[in-house]
C-alpha cells in the first residue's frame, strides 16, 4: 500500500501508527514540484483498479510560507516573552517549529498570518539571536532577530502598605519594566494567594493595585498583618516572584458604624452627612491617607477625613438615596440618607392649595365654555341681521333702478312731446286771472267796459 496514496499528484506514504482500520489513513508527503497545483487526494485499497479508488471532492494546494516580522522584538533574557511571528501562509502543513538561536519558542498557537510562541530563557545571556521557523520540513529562509536584554529589577515600591481588601495604587521603580507584557503583584498570605494587576508606564516606573489581603473581610484582621510572601510576576523572571527588599504591611479595613437605627437617617437639604467609624487613617509613617468616594446613589460628593469620621458635602438632591463608601476593594454601605424637601408648606396646606387650585381651574373651565357658546350665539344673529340687510340693500337697489327707469322713460316721453308741438304756454291775461282768482271763470274784471 505504499504507492496507493496520492496527494494532487505528489505521492504520500502511509505512516502505521496513524493507521485506524477502516476508518483512518495518516500519510507523510513527498517533496512537491515547484509547479503543483491543487488536486483531490486519490486512494487506492488493495490494487489500482478503477472500482478500488476514491477520490476526494476536497482539492489539496501547496503553498509557500513567508515572514515579514515580528512583535515584540526584545524581552527579558529568562524569557517567557509572548512573541507573534507575522507572515504568509503560516498556518500550512502539520506542524510548525521556531527556534530562538538554539533554544524552541514554545508554541501557543497559530494562523495562516501569524504564529503565537513564549520565548525560551537565553542561554548566551543579553544579545540577539537569530530566529528560525520551520513548517514541517520547509524552512523558511528570511532573516529576523529578537534581542535579550536584561531582566527587570524592582528598587523601590510606594507606598509599602495597603488595607486588606488590597486594590490601593502602588508606584513601583526599577528597570527595564516596560518589557513585561502583562505585570503583575503577587501576595501570599495564611495560605493563600492573592493576585492584582500592574501597567508599565515606562522603562523605570510601574503602577499596580495592591492584592487583597483575605477573600473577604474577617474580624481577625482588626490588626496590622505582614505578608508571608510578596513579589511579582515579570513573564519568566523567577528572581521577583518573592521581592524581599520590601515588607507589605496590610492595615485592618476601615469600619462604618450604622447610620441609623432604621437604616435611613434623615437629613435636611445642605446638612452635612457624617459617617462615623473607626480605621479610616492607617497609622503610616508619613501620615499617609486613603483616597475615599462616597456615593450619594449614583453622585459622589465632597468628603472630608479625620480620625474617627469622614464629612460628606452632600450634592443638591431630595429624596431618598444609598450610602456607599468605597476605599480601595472595599465597598461599604451604612444605611441610606432621606433628603427631606425645603419647603415651607404642610402638606395639608399643600394638599388644600392643590384642592382650590383645580376647583378654581374647573370654573374658569366652565366660564369659558359659556363665553365660547354665548359668542358662538352672537356671531350666528349678527350673520343673519347681515344678511337680512344684505337683502334689504339688494331689494331698494333694485327698486331705485326700477323707479329710475320708470322716471327716465316719462321724461323722454314728454321731451319727445316737446320737440314735437313746444312748450305750452299761456297768454298774459289767462295766466295771471288765474293766479289771482283761481277757479273763477268769468270775472266781472274780464268783462268789457261799456
């Protein structure tokens, strides 16, 4: 069966140990031509007869892996450097083998455009090493380096104490610090170990969050503890994982006293809100102090610490709200506040307001809807009076145009009259007998004079 696998074309010779019968054929290629193409993988069982080959619906293609760089270049010389290898093709063949000088990078993982390993420890110390991948037997020829340098060292951490619940801010300096990839703090205490996290923020200074102390806040711990163990977790650098140079001191977690009885404690607007308690100021040398917030529900407000006591200003609210204290990874809430409204009216008075207000809104209500309807009523007799005036105007219009056509028909009927005959007239006598004697005919003044 040594000739009965074929891959595109390339022969491929079966390996017994992958064989699984019936089910399972492992085969390792021959070297490809320069000029393959894809093909399916043609399998023989027995003799190469026709009714004994199975060919593949798959098309199998050869490709030629590249690399173009990688990030990052340096890291410390214990390794432990995550390093991806960036490229073409990476993700072909079986399996993949990079070497950092004479040492493997570990492998994590890969794609067809990077490969992901962790630097081994160098064994020339500080300097560059050559870097070479292979993808199972292709080497590929192009030239990267990755430089060891020396592994970080912490100086000095500030400050040198926390709380238990851990999570205050710690400045640490050394160097060489802004090679690790992902610092962190350690403590182990009773047993247990606490882990935080850091940020490098350059080569010579760090900044992380102290670990807690204890899962959970117990009432032994009312007293200042020292850590069993203390370090840091630079990649692989094994000398920081215990840091002795410095001693963490762990002071007890600040307690709160109730702010009620009841858990809701009532305050006037602009009154001050006074927590009382005990721990809130570690006893650090250099009169070291805790960054408090206190949340008045979601609003922080202004605080003042002191001994025994810390003051919150609180923010311009009314109502009823949650009291939460945060320090460090304590998160802490005595009860609640009720900010009680600034007004100077009961609320009878204020329940008897409201009353006449709404009655006295209800008649002015009404009142508008009866001016609404009487002034509906108004414009609908004003529209008839207009329109019986209209018609008025209308009728007498049109009987001055009658009478004036009448008129001026009389007048041309008498003007043609007198165009035809002339005026009549009178003689003097007639005229003035019957001006001065009206009615009478015959007048002794008529008659003639014997």
């Amino acid at each position: 069966m040594v000739d009965n696998v074929e891959v595109a074309g390339v022969r491929c010779t079966p390996v017994e140990e992958g064989y699984i019968i019936a089910e399972q054929i492992v085969c390792e290629m021959s070297a490809a031509p320069a000029d393959s193409r894809p093909g399916p993988v043609q399998l023989c069982v027995g003799e190469c007869r026709p009714e004994l080959k199975a060919r593949s619906s798959q098309l199998y293609s050869f490709v030629t892996p590249t690399i173009t760089g990688l990030s990052p270049s340096r890291g410390p010389e214990s390794g432990g450097t995550k390093v991806t290898i960036m490229g073409e093709n990476l993700g072909a063949g079986s399996s993949v083998n990079v070497q950092f000088g004479n040492q493997t990078c570990e492998f994590f993982g890969r794609t067809m455009k990077e490969i992901v390993c962790y630097s081994a420890p160098s064994l020339s110390g500080v300097g560059s090493v050559q870097i070479s991948v292979s993808v199972d037997n292709a080497q590929i020829r192009e030239s990267l380096t990755f430089e060891y340098i020396e592994d970080p060292t912490v100086l000095r951490i500030e400050p040198d104490w926390s709380i238990a619940s851990g999570h205050t801010p710690l400045m640490v300096t050394g160097t060489n610090l802004d090679v690790v990839q992902e610092p962190r703090i350690r403590v182990k205490y009773a047993g247990r170990e606490s882990v935080n996290v850091c940020k490098g923020l350059n080569s010579t200074t760090m900044s992380c969050f102290a670990p807690s102390l204890m899962a959970e806040y117990l009432p032994g711990l009312d007293t200042v503890k020292h850590a069993d163990e203390f370090g840091f977790i630079f990649n692989n650098v094994q000398v920081l994982l215990v840091y002795n140079n410095t001693n963490l001191v762990y002071y007890p977690n600040p307690f709160f006293e109730p702010l009620s009885t009841s858990g809701v404690l009532e305050q006037k607007p602009g009154s001050p809100i006074i927590l009382k308690g005990r721990n809130l100021i570690p006893p650090a040398p250099g009169g070291a102090k805790l960054n408090y917030t206190v949340l008045i529900g979601e609003t922080p407000c202004s605080v003042t610490v002191s001994e025994s006591q810390l003051l919150c200003e609180p923010p311009n609210l009314t109502g009823q709200y949650k009291v939460v204290v945060q320090v460090g990874g304590l998160h802490v809430s005595p009860g609640a506040v009720h900010i009680m409204s600034d007004s100077l009216l009961t609320l009878p008075a204020i329940v008897s307001i409201a009353a006449g207000g709404g009655l006295l809104l209800i008649i002015v209500i009404l009142v508008l809807i009866a001016y609404k309807r009487k002034s509906r009523e108004n414009d609908l007799t004003l529209k008839r009076l207009q329109m019986q005036m209209d018609n008025l105007e209308s009728r007498v219009a049109l009987e001055c145009k009658e009478a004036f056509a009448e008129l001026q028909t009389d007048i041309n009927e008498l003007t043609s009259d007198l165009d035809r005959a002339g005026i009549p007239h009178l003689d003097y006598r007639t005229y003035a007998m019957r001006v001065l004697f009206p009615g009478i005919e015959d007048h002794p003044v008529l008659r003639e004079l014997e």
